[in-house]
C-alpha cells in the first residue's frame, strides 16, 4: 500500500512539473511570430520591428517565419494546429480572420482554433484616382459615379479582399456602381492604374505614396475613422458624408487555439507593453501603421464584429472567391 501511494505521488508531482513547463513563459526555446504574407510587406517589416524588441524584452530569441500564400490563409493554418507552449504566435490579418470564412472552406475555424492576444497594428488605404478620370476630390467621385453608372472602376488585391470589400462597401452605402477589377495582388494593380486601365485603386498607403508624391495619382479618401497621419490633408471616407464608415486593414496577434490561458495573458502583457513603446510606435508610423493594443477580448469581440460587417457586404454583392 505505501509504494502504491508513493508511486500515485511521484506520478502526480511528475504531472505538475509537467504542467508548469508547459504554462512556462517565456519558453526556453526560440520564439516564432509566422506571417501570412512575403518578406518586405508591411506585415513583415512591423513583424520584425516588434520581434526584435519582443526579444530584448523576454531574453529569448523571437525570429519571424514569412509562409506566404492563399491570401495568408496557408499561415493561419499553420499555427492553428501549432504547438501550444507559446512558443509559436501568428501576426493575424483581416483576411484570414474576418473575410475568408464566408467565402471559403477553411481548414480550421478563425474564432475557435486561434486565441485572440491582442490587436496589433491599424491602418487604412487611400483611394487614389488617375488624372484622367477627371475628378479631384471625394464628392466628384460620387457625383461622377451616381451620373454615370458603371463607368468607373476600381481596382483590387483579388475578388474577396480587403481592398475589394472596400469598393462594395463604398457601393452599397453610397448607392453607386463603381465597376471592380480584380488583380492578383498589388503590384500588377498599380501597373494597370498607373497605366490608365482602371480608374481608381484602395491602395496601401506606402504602395501609393510615391505616385501621389509625383502628380501621377490624387488621393482623394481614405478609409479609416481618423485621417491618416501621413496624409493629414486627405479626409476620410466616414467625415465625406458617410459617418461611420470604417473600411481599416488591420492585423492582429493570436496564438493557437489550445494554448493555456495563463499562457495567452502572458502573451498578452508581452506585447502590449511593446506595442506602446514609445520608439517602436515611431517605427511603424514610418510603415504608416498605428498600434492599437487592448485585451484579449477586446480583440476577439472586434474580429467577430468584422466577421459580421464583411460576411454581410459578401452576401449583399454575391461576392465569390477567385
């Protein structure tokens, strides 16, 4: 009977010590933020800004694991089934998070396989227009596109992105039809615009510069609640007579689903406290983003308010996936 106790006691103590590693913070290994988009993009160079001071900070090696592709779904399923020992978080994108489950199949569920830590970064995109088309600010874009029906257009990322839900959202609350074309990806987007074969493009902020900078395209809105920072005389689309239009790219931390809790507040203070340092804020408002840190369940309540907004867009316009 005693060498039974002490065996139910060794394996009980073995059990605790287990556990206490595993909720151990940080890991005693390196620490990977995977990012569903390629290296140089503004995901990855405000990934690697936090990774290096996220490194200081917890004295562990903190690298960024760049796994493109699928619109960042290929990442997203990744670290849903990635080991939950906090050694493994992903820098979310709204994609993937928000817009994806309504016009996909996924293999994983975004609101029970991922853990919300907290929002990363906030950014809008601006709405550029060629020269050519003949308007110069927000309200004669309107006004051309309610005279003439489908004869403007615009351009995107690929049918069901954010920068497509972007010109849906602008359709139905503005009651216009402006005409998209979908592209796959940036790059090839802004040729046809800079190239006069579209006429207007919800454009990344530091994708456009450059253009706007050099006469080749007037911004006219932007698509966030505030204006942006880099572009202080540019008004947004929410105070041009449509309040409360929020169309923000946005990306966020989570971590797999499985993860403990303590694990995930860890998590949670870690990046919070680097996400309002002083020096790293300066850093991605060079990239044009904003930090906006909050709870876990700030974060989750928001991506689940996204999900609503887009899923509804998605249906109203019979949107499809590619």
């Amino acid at each position: 009977m005693i060498h039974k106790a002490l065996t139910a006691l060794v394996i009980v103590g073995l059990s605790l010590v287990s556990t206490v590693n595993a909720q151990e913070f940080p890991p005693k290994k390196t620490i990977t933020i995977v990012v569903g988009f390629a290296a140089g993009g503004s995901a990855d160079s405000a990934a690697r800004v936090i990774a290096k001071k996220l490194s200081e900070d917890l004295g562990q090696n903190v690298i960024v694991d760049n796994k493109p592709g699928a619109g960042g779904n290929i990442a997203h399923a990744y670290t849903a089934t990635a080991p939950t020992d906090g050694s493994v978080i992903l820098f979310g994108s709204i994609g993937p998070l928000s817009i994806a489950p309504h016009l996909m199949k996924l293999p994983y569920d975004p609101q029970k396989d991922l853990a919300p830590l907290t929002m990363g970064v906030t950014f809008p995109n601006v709405l550029v227009v060629i020269p050519e088309l003949g308007v110069k600010n927000f309200k004669e874009y309107i006004a051309m596109a309610k005279k003439n029906p489908g004869k403007i257009t615009f351009a995107s990322t690929g049918s069901g992105s954010a920068s497509h839900l972007q010109g849906e959202l602008l359709n139905v609350r503005a009651d216009i039809d402006t005409v998209h074309i979908p592209y796959k990806g940036g790059s090839p987007a802004m040729v046809d615009l800079l190239g006069g074969r579209v006429s207007s493009y919800y454009s990344a902020l530091a994708t456009a510069d450059p253009y706007i900078k050099n006469g080749k395209l007037i911004p006219i809105a932007t698509t966030g609640l505030k204006r942006a920072p880099t572009l202080p005389n540019v008004p947004t689309i929410a105070e041009s007579g449509y309040p409360g239009f929020d169309a923000s790219n946005w990306y966020a931390f989570v971590a797999p689903g499985k993860t403990p809790d303590i694990i995930l507040e860890k998590w949670n203070k870690a990046l919070v406290a680097v996400l309002k340092d002083k020096v790293i804020s300066t850093q991605l408002a060079d990239h044009g983003l904003t930090p906006n840190p909050g709870t876990r369940e700030d974060l989750a309540k928001y991506i689940a308010s996204q999900s609503v907004t887009w899923g509804k867009i998605i249906t109203e316009r019979k949107i499809t996936a590619e």
